[in-house]
C-alpha cells in the first residue's frame, strides 16, 4: 500500500506536467494565427498560456478582447489539431518518471484527477494513447469547468470523490495550477520540468516544487508531517 502521508485525492495538470506537448500547442497556435494573416507570437508567449482555456489564453496571447478574432482562431487552432490527431502526428510524450509515479500511486485509497485546459475530447485521446486511461478517476475540462485558476475544477474533482481538501494535492507546472489549488483549499505542488519558472511557482504560494516525479511521495509525507 502506497503512503502518501494522508493524502487520498491527487490531481494533475495535463500539459506541461504529464506529458510534453509544447510543441504541438505552438505549431497548432502559430499555424492559427498564420491563417488569420496576424504576425506571429513568439513560443514562449504561448507556452506561458499553457492549461488556461483555448479562448482565455488566445485573448492573453493576441493583447485583445475582440470576440470574433479569439472565436475564429480557437476555431483554426481546434481543426489544426483535430487535423494532426486524426494523422497520428500529435506527440504528447510522458514527461521522465510520470509512469512510475502513476504506478506508484496505484492504490485502493488513493484518486487520481487531471484538471487542465484541454478539452475532454483531447485529454481522453492523451491518456488513451498513453494506456493510462483507466488510472484515473475524475477527469476536468473547459467542456464543464470554469477556467484555471478558478478552483472549480479541483472542487468538481473533490465533489465526485467524495475527498476533502485536506485530503487533496495538486501537482502541476504553472501558477494558474497553483492559484487553483490554493483556492480550493488543497495542497499546492509545483513541478521544476514544465513551461513556468520554479522561482514564479514558490511566489505563486507553492507547498513544494519538485524536479522530478519520483520526488512526489516523499515530499507529500514530508508535508503532511509538518502540517
């Protein structure tokens, strides 16, 4: 039996802390606004969006507010993707160590969530393509859930456990992860390996940032002893 000091419900960001999928979201999104005949972001501004909303980061990306121009280039940016998908060039490989981890926390008490900005058509092709579809739990999206960092998603994940927040960790790479779990009372752990620096991720409020997966448990057991 796994012992990760009293937690029960472990939740995850997708992009970024599961799997490395940059490079799918930036030439989905450079392609987008290409097609659109607007100059072109720059990677890091995109990757810094990474886990919002498709609409919410566009509109952060772009500097604007302009409904019709977010609509038409999420609307690109969904068929260019929907495009890659169905020719089995979409590569989303998992991060070093997240497997094993997986593996690690495969217990009877122990919920495994993933809330992140994908939709659920994408996150379940992901996770299905990864054969780690039926390790976990609870899975929330756009499609029912407000946008990170609002805490809905974590709520929603907690609701259909049956967990409470004391009971619930939030592992992910951006401080939209960590805004969200601290809203939702739970426990708030970066990771050093995603697409936001560790320094933001402490300064976001951070229980612990780890460098690498493996690291996971024994933090949680390090912080539930303190607590």
């Amino acid at each position: 039996m796994t012992e990760i000091g009293g937690y029960r419900l472990v939740v995850f960001d997708c992009d970024g802390t599961l799997v490395d999928s940059q490079h799918n979201i930036v030439a989905g999104m450079l392609a987008a606004w290409r097609r659109h005949g607007l100059p072109e972001p720059t990677p890091e501004q995109v990757r810094r969006q990474v886990g919002l909303t498709l609409e919410i980061g566009i509109a952060r990306v772009l500097e604007s507010d302009d409904p019709v121009m977010i609509a038409n280039l999420a609307a690109a940016y969904r068929e260019i993707v929907r495009d890659l998908r169905s020719r089995a060039e979409l590569h989303e490989p998992l991060f070093d160590g997240i497997r094993e981890l997986i593996d690690a926390l495969s217990a009877p008490e122990i919920f495994l969530g993933v809330a992140t900005g994908k939709n659920l058509v994408g996150l379940e092709h992901t996770l299905r393509e990864l054969g780690l579809r039926d390790r976990f739990h609870t899975l929330q999206t756009p499609d029912h859930c407000r946008s990170k960092p609002d805490p809905h998603m974590v709520l929603r994940a907690m609701a259909e456990t049956a967990v409470e927040p004391a009971q619930t960790v939030v592992i992910g790479d951006t401080t939209f992860d960590i805004e969200m779990a601290r809203s939702a009372g739970a426990t708030a752990i970066g990771v050093g390996w995603g697409y936001h620096e560790v320094e933001e991720l402490h300064a976001a409020g951070a229980d612990a940032v780890l460098q690498h997966p493996s690291e996971l448990i024994h933090c949680l057991q390090s912080l539930s002893a303190n607590r």
